[in-house]
C-alpha cells in the first residue's frame, strides 16, 4: 500500500509538472520564442545555402558567418537597451515593448532588404542587409530575455525557457525547411534562381509580424526599478564632491548600467565566476561550429532543397517538441547540470553521426535519423542553457547580465565556425564532423566540476 501511494504521488508530480505550460505567461513566451528563432538561421544556415547555390565559395561561406557575431557583441549595447527610453514608443508601449517593436520592425524591413539584393551582382549590399537583421535580433532578443526574467517567479522560468525554446526551435524550421521548401516550390528548375530566394525571405518577413502582433498583446512587466534608485544615490554622492551636475548623472549612469551588472556577478560567485564564464563560453561550441557548415554539406552531398526541406519539416518539428518539452520537465525534477550534462553530450553525439553519414554517402533514412537527433538534443540542452543562465542573473541587471552570459556564449564558437570552410577543404567532411564532436568533450568535464561546487 505504501508502495503504491508514493508512485501515485511520483505520477501526479510529473503530471503537476506538465501543466505549468498552460499558463498566460508560458504562451507569450512561445510566441515571443518564434520571433527570436526567425532571423538567426536566415543569416546563418539558410542564407550559406543561398550563397552556395549562387557560387559563393565554401571558404567565403565561413567568414560570411561572421555576420552572425552580432549576437556575441550584444553585451556591449545592452546597457544602453537596459536602460534609454525611446521617444513617444516608450511612453506609449513601455520600455521592453518599445524596443521590442523598434528591433522587430528593423528586422522585417533589413528581410526585405535581403529579398531585393543578389548575391552574384552586389554582395556588400547583400551583407550590409544582413547585418542589420543579426543586429536588430540580437537587440530583439536582449529584451525578450529580460522580459522573461522581469515577467514570472522563478518557479515559471524552466517551463518559459521551454516554451521559448518550442517557439525559437520551431521558427528555426520555418527559416531553414520552411524557407527551402518555398524557394524548392517558387523554383522552376534545380539551377540557382533569385527570384525563388527572394519569394523565401518575403514570405520570412511575413512571418515577422508573429512577433510584432505578440509585443501589442503582451503586457509590460512589472518591476522596481532599484537602478533608478542606485542611480541617484551615486549621482547625489558626487554631487557632495561638488561634481557638475551633468556630470555627476553621467558618471552615475555609467556606473550603474555597465559596473554594476559586471561587478554584482563576480561579487555573488567569486572564485568560482571564472568557471561559470568557461562553461558559457564554451558549451555550444560543437553544435555552433557544425551547424555553419550543414546545409553546405548537404548541397555538395547532392540533396535537394526539397529532401532538406521535408525531412526538416516532418522529423524536425516533431523532434524539437519533445526535445524542448521533455528538457523543460526534465529541468522540474533533476538539477541543471545534470540536464546540462546530457544535453551537450547528445550533441557530442549527434556530431559524430554526421560523420558516418559523411562516410556513408547520401542516404535519406539516416538524414532523417540525424535531423531527428539534432533537434531533440538541441532543444534539451537549450532549455538547459537558457534556465541555467537565467538562475545566474540578478533581476536588477536582468538585460545586460543576460546579454553578456548569452554573448559569450556564442563569441568563441562563432569565430571558430568562421573557419569551418577552409577546414573543410583542406581535411573534409568526415573529420570535420569528428573534430566539431571532439571540441564538445572538454564541456562534459567542466560541467561535472561546476556541479560538484556550485549546487544550481
């Protein structure tokens, strides 16, 4: 009988686990998820498809990625995001739905941009525009995060995390499989074809409007602004010192958006920060620098953008719902570096199959097999990044904190991944996938020393 009331409890638990993505909160998040997910591929994976197909070379390809540095250099303007208002949208909107429309509105117009230029005739205005789409989302996501941490509790930010991720994962598809599908259909023959990419990033910029829709829809979260607070304490300290008054705010402003944030960090986890800063320097790694060079491979491997395209599609959103989902509830009952532990090591994984199929050839079973793989790994150790990083952020600072862990991130593996092409030409496929899996490993060690001293 005992036996049988605590496995009723355990399956109730679980059950109590799942129904925390039913709530308001957790649903903006979704949606707000599908509209940091959109850009990112569109300068990333998908647009290396699109300059291969129209000639560029592979090893241009790599440092045409790092456009995609945007998002590691976020950190430097995020005080700036934290803290100005934007005339009459601010007063109107609020601070985070201001920016959030300001950021959106720039990507769908630079998309825009991007469907009107061609990358045979005019590739530096082609770059140009995409530049401003990886700045505008990396600003974009610099408030959605700190809307999310500003919006719920803790006990909401796991399940948030996940719905994010559904809605960021699932984004991801419709730019890379959605985007493909619609350039394979607006194609009329398997030769490269503007006019097919331009009816793909038109209808990308469409797709904007789920973000734009869901910033008037939600509400602006309530906080105590206790910058403000800290802010005039300083400032009426120089004051005292007889500072100008100008200049006193100044300095004091300085100080509160960009000292503060950095110093309140160190502060709270001392000798161990160093080590928190490895780990999110380097735990996407294996999956960033692979990722630059798939749909490349997948071109020289002689699939079709329509085989991509419907594998994505089928396997893809199947295996990122459950990848997210799963991960969020995960994260309910195990601690963070557990899930962070298997997250990276399914990458790992996930890398080294790739080289089999490098190996093996064109073989449409076993890409649906990877593809499948790749997204369910992807969405737990995500989920798992983005509730670990958000654990490590003071409220107070919530947009720059959150910036710089989430910059940093992607600041080593993106240069890395710069090089991925000429890598490829000189050593090929097959080692390449196995050396993207071999630079995860270290990850694994350094995620079970944080574990044993630090308990998150």
């Amino acid at each position: 009988m005992q036996v049988e009331t605590v496995t009723a409890t355990k399956k109730q638990s679980w059950l109590e686990s799942s129904k925390i993505y039913l709530h308001k909160r957790v649903a903006i998040l979704f949606f707000f998820g599908f509209s940091a997910g959109l850009p990112i591929l569109l300068v990333f994976s998908t647009l290396s498809f699109w300059l291969r197909e129209s000639g560029v070379s592979r090893a241009s390809i790599g440092f045409f990625s790092w456009i995609a540095l945007a998002y590691a250099f976020k950190w430097m303007w995020s005080p700036f995001v934290d803290r100005l208002s934007i005339p009459l949208l601010t007063r109107w909107l609020g601070r985070r739905r201001s920016w959030l429309l300001l950021s959106q509105a720039s990507i769908t117009l630079a998309l825009i941009g991007m469907a009107t230029s061609d990358p045979q005739q005019n590739l530096a205005l082609f770059a140009i525009f995409a530049l401003v789409v990886a700045y505008s989302s990396a600003t974009q996501d610099i408030v959605i995060d700190a809307y999310r941490i500003e919006s719920a509790p803790e006990k909401f930010q796991a399940a948030m995390a996940a719905a994010y991720m559904t809605g960021y994962r699932l984004a991801m598809i419709m730019a890379g499989a959605g985007s493909l599908a619609i350039a394979a259909w607006a194609s009329e023959t398997d030769a490269y074809q503007l006019s097919a990419w331009s009816t793909a990033y038109y209808a990308m910029a469409a797709c904007m409007g789920v973000g734009i829709i869901t910033t008037f829809i939600a509400k602006e979260p309530d906080y105590q602004d206790t910058q403000k607070q800290q802010l005039d304490k300083v400032s009426n300290q120089l004051n005292k010192a007889q500072v100008p008054v100008g200049l006193a705010r100044f300095i004091a402003w300085l100080n509160t958006a960009i000292v503060s944030p950095f110093a309140d960090f160190f502060k709270r986890y001392g000798k161990h920060a160093i080590l928190i800063l490895a780990l999110i320097g380097s735990y996407r790694i294996s999956d960033i620098v692979m990722g630059i060079m798939a749909n490349p491979f997948y071109s020289d491997m002689g699939y079709t953008k329509g085989e991509v395209a419907a594998i994505s599609k089928v396997f893809g959103v199947i295996m990122t719902l459950v990848g997210a989902g799963l991960g969020g509830i995960l994260l309910n009952r195990f601690s963070t570096y557990s899930i962070l532990f298997l997250g990276a090591f399914l990458v790992v994984l996930t890398n080294l199959i790739f080289a089999v199929l490098a190996f093996v050839g064109k073989d449409l079973t076993l890409l649906a097999v990877i593809i499948s793989m790749d997204n369910i790994s992807a969405g737990i150790a995500t989920t798992a990044f983005i509730t670990y990083i958000s654990k490590l952020t003071n409220i107070e600072f919530s947009a720059t904190q959150y910036a710089l862990f989430s910059s940093m991130m992607l600041l080593f593996p993106k240069f890395i991944a710069g090089f991925s092409g000429v890598y490829v030409d000189s050593f090929g496929y097959v080692n390449f996938f196995v050396a993207s899996a071999l630079i995860g490993v270290p990850v694994l060690g350094l995620i079970m020393v944080l574990k044993k001293v630090i308990k998150t």
